[in-house]
C-alpha cells in the first residue's frame, strides 16, 4: 500500500483535501470545548494528541470516503458497474463506438477469454444480461491489462475524482457543524469557516454526475484502446 501510486493520488490526496473541515471541527471546536477533559491527555501525550489524532482522522477519511463515493455516488451514477461507460459502449445499441471497432472489441473478448457477449436480438430481450456479461468481460481486461501505465493513470485520475466527491459529502456535513456552532456561540470567524467549507466541498457533489462520467469516459477510451493494442 505504501508504495502504491493509486493509494497516494487516489485515496490519499482526496482524503487530506475533505479532512479539513473534520480537522477544525475536532482541533479548534471539540478541543476547545472540552479542554478541560483533554488537558491531561494534551499536557502527556502532546505530539499524540497533536499529530496523532489528525493522523487517524485522515487516514478514517481515506477509508471512508471510499466507501461513501461507491456506495453512494457510483451506484446512484453506474448501478454499481452495470451502467459504467465501459459496460455502456459494448452494447450493441449504443452507438459510442463506430460498429467496425465495436466489433474488433467484442470479437476479441470472444477470442482471449472465451466469452460471447449478447447479440442484438438478446440484448433486446434481456438488457440487465447482456450488461452483466459485459461487466464479466471488461473484468478480465482490467486482468491482463494490470500493468498497463497509461491505463493506471487514469484509473488513478478517475479514482482521484470519485473519493474526492464521496469525501466532499462528509466535509459539507462537518462544515455545516461549524456554522452551527460558530451561530449558536455567535463566534463569526466559525461562520465564516463554515459557510466557506461548505461552498466549496459542495461544488464536487453538484458536478458529481459530470464529473464521473467525464472521467469514466476517459477511462473507457483508454481501456479498449490499450486491449485493441494488446498483441
């Protein structure tokens, strides 16, 4: 994990970037409130309560910011992987892909991992199938195309963007707990903190669905291009 590059540009960046709100709400407001309860803890343990904390609230953030953005913003954007660019432009009535270099794509599907993708009168009559095999298919590219540079950068920008956007909603949340507390102790620097936060991490969600498929696009384009190339 320390060593990968998609931990650091993918889950890592997005998670340092929507940790600041969650940051100041536990450094500056919880701290403070409760300064008397932690002053011990604070007196002892400085650097552990200090940049130990900060540490583990940013490394929660990578976890869980992951979770948020497939559980919520994929399945809500793709239904999981079934209605990803990569599923969507193998179909026979999506017209992305010329039909020629539709065709050179399915037909080496058929060939490297023996699996027959839907025609056009099945996928007619049973589309969430023919979806589902192709879901299987691009699995298998993704296998043999693990190594692939070119493809791991924009599974990493795209990657980047996704935990970016899940990340965003848990910073709005705490953002808003700032203003809340800034408003209701009349302090105007939380305000203002609050409402800027919360501006910002709330752009990211309200592009979510451009932005995803944007990248998702990307992704695809690369994906099947690197998989024609494959000799």
């Amino acid at each position: 994990m320390l060593t990968n590059p998609y931990f650091y540009r993918a889950r890592l960046f997005p998670a340092l970037i929507t940790s600041i709100p969650m940051l100041i709400f536990v450094n500056k407001i919880i701290a403070v409130q409760y300064a008397d309860a932690l002053k011990n803890v604070y007196d002892i343990l400085p650097f552990i309560a200090h940049f130990g904390l900060s540490g583990a609230i940013i490394f929660l953030c990578v976890q869980v910011n992951r979770i948020v953005a497939k559980e919520i913003f994929q399945r809500l954007h793709f239904r999981e992987e079934l209605l990803m660019p990569t599923t969507n432009h193998l179909l026979i009535s999506d017209t992305h892909y010329p039909t020629p270099i539709k065709d050179k794509i399915r037909n080496k599907i058929k060939k490297e991992f023996k699996i027959v993708l839907a025609d056009a009168q099945s996928e007619t009559q049973n589309e969430n199938d023919a979806r589902k095999l192709i879901v299987t298919a691009v699995s298998q590219i993704r296998n043999v195309l693990r190594g692939d540079n070119l493809l791991l950068q924009h599974n990493i920008e795209y990657g980047f963007w996704r935990n970016l956007i899940g990340g965003s909603l848990i910073a709005v949340i705490f953002a808003i707990a700032i203003f809340w507390y800034g408003a209701y102790n009349k302090l105007e620097d939380q305000i203002i903190t609050g409402i800027i936060c919360f501006i910002l991490y709330l752009i990211p969600i309200v592009l979510s669905r451009y932005i995803i498929r944007r990248y998702g696009n990307y992704y695809s384009k690369i994906l099947y291009e690197q998989f024609l190339s494959m000799k």
